[in-house]
C-alpha cells in the first residue's frame, strides 16, 4: 500500500473521530439549544474560520478557475446535510436516525461511483457490509426507533446529500487548492443556513456553555475536521473515504461509555467489534479500478 494512501486513511480516520465528538458536545448546550440552530451556528463559525483560513494561507492569490457549478453542488449538500440529519433523528429517534444517514452514505457513494463506469473492490463491499451491520448492532437498544416514513426518508436524504459532497469535493480539490475550496464551500452553505439564525431564539448561544459547544462545533468538528478530510481525501477513493468516517459512530459510542457512563448491551458490544473490524478490512482495501467498465 502506497505511503500516500496510508497518510489519506489516517487524516479521514481523524476527521472522524473528530466528528465522532459531535453528539457529546451537543449534550452538554443549554436546554433551550434548538439542535437545527446549532447546526447552523456551526457552520457559520466553521465557514468563516475555514474561508479566512484560506485568505491567511494565500490560497485566494492566484486565479481560481472552479467549476461553479460544482462548488454549488458542494456547499447545496453541506447545507442540507445539517436540517436532513436532525429533523430526521426528530423524528425517528437517534438510533435508526443514525443509521439511516451514516450507514447509508457509503452505499450511496457506492452506488455512485458503480454509475459512474467504475469498479468497487470486492474487499471494500465486504468491509463496507460488516460496518454497516456493526452500525447497526451498536446502535439497536440505545435508543427507542420510530418508523416514521418521513423522518427515514430525511435520514437517508441526509446520507445522500454527504455521499454526493464527498464525490463533488474530491473532483474540486484535484483542480483547485483545498483550502480555498473548503473556505468556499463552508461559507456558502454558512450563507444558506443563515435564515434559520434569525428564526430562532440565540439567547442560549451567548452564554459560557453556548459558547464553549459553538466553538467546539465550528472550530473542532468542522474547521479543523474538514480540512483533515480535504486533505485526506483527495489521496484515497471516494467510497473508501466514506466508509472510514463510520468511525464517527465508534468514536460517538466509545465517549458515550467513558463520558456520560452509558451501558452498551451485549448486541451494540458485538456491534463495536463489527464495525471496528469493518473499518481495519477497509483500511486495507484495493483501490478502486478507476478504469471505465469495457
């Protein structure tokens, strides 16, 4: 395996884990924390940390020539991702919420890149299966499931809309620097959510804990998260990449049992260990045949 493609696993994997944070800073905001607002507050910080990134760099010296209408393809499913992911784990529960949005986004990527002329490696298919089932063991009994039609649909939505970021990220990083492209893309979508910060009651937002969850979410899990994913991601395959983010969950579970002393049942255990070895099988998968299918 090429040193390149190790170094692309690991800066994903540490993206992850990074997003993997997420829910435990979220249970520590206010009670009056509209989960949708934080969301939004997120990428507001995230974005204008990740564009003035990009400015302090020099990443906006030379000419862009982006493709427009990828980059608003981008920042379209980054925007969505957000209200798609927690108005469908409103509605569902956390549990299949969860499941539906993580678990899916790598067969989405998937079926993609099949459509798309290319070839999935057998051992990524099998690594992807085993983590998906480890998704879903771990978390069966966590929490109560509502098969709420409209909520699965947002969930899967929310699994598409990150599938389709990656690939649509992937292609803008090879033509242009990724800071500049992150910086974009996150102070776009910034701009697309920012009607929801005028709806909503931001009392909560400016208190010390408001603060504190805000600027771990903007700055933690998606300034920085993103930007070890940009560049972690342009040295590997998009449905490899996709796959390893499945350590979100992990990380989620493990912080769940360390910080807030849950009891895992003996299926999320099974689970774990699933999805943990999902992620090793992946780590050593093939590339995928980027050649066109005959």
């Amino acid at each position: 395996m090429k040193q390149s493609n190790i170094t692309g696993q690991l800066l994903v994997l540490m993206a992850a884990i990074l997003w993997g944070t997420t829910g435990s800073a979220q249970a520590f905001a206010p009670e009056n924390a509209n989960p949708i607002v934080i969301g939004a507050i997120r990428m507001a910080i995230g974005g204008t940390v990740l564009f003035f990134m990009a400015i302090i760099k020099g990443s906006f010296k030379t000419k862009l020539e982006l493709n427009k209408k990828l980059l608003l393809m981008a920042s379209i499913c980054m925007a969505f991702y957000q209200p798609l992911f927690f108005s469908g784990v409103s509605r569902t529960g956390v549990a299949l919420g969860t499941v539906l949005a993580i678990g899916s986004a790598p067969v989405f990527s998937g079926i993609i890149e099949y459509f798309m002329g290319k070839n999935l490696s057998r051992r990524w298919i099998i690594a992807t299966i085993v983590s998906i089932v480890g998704c879903v063991l771990l978390f069966s009994g966590q929490d109560s499931m509502n098969m709420n039609i409209f909520g699965s649909i947002l969930s899967l939505g929310a699994g598409l809309s990150y599938a389709v970021y990656v690939r649509v990220s992937q292609k803008l990083f090879l033509d242009s620097p990724r800071d500049s492209v992150n910086g974009l893309v996150f102070l776009i979508s910034a701009a697309m959510l920012s009607p929801i910060l005028f709806m909503n009651d931001l009392s909560w937002a400016v208190t010390t804990r408001g603060i504190m969850v805000t600027l771990h979410l903007g700055i933690v899990t998606t300034a920085l998260a993103y930007t070890l994913f940009a560049y972690g991601l342009i040295n590997i395959s998009t449905p490899e990449a996709v796959t390893l983010t499945l350590a979100e969950p992990l990380t989620a579970a493990i912080l769940g049992v360390v910080v807030f002393n849950e009891k895992l049942t003996v299926i999320s255990i099974i689970g774990v260990l699933l999805l943990f070895c999902g992620l090793i099988v992946n780590s050593y998968s093939e590339k995928i045949n980027d050649e066109n299918k005959e």
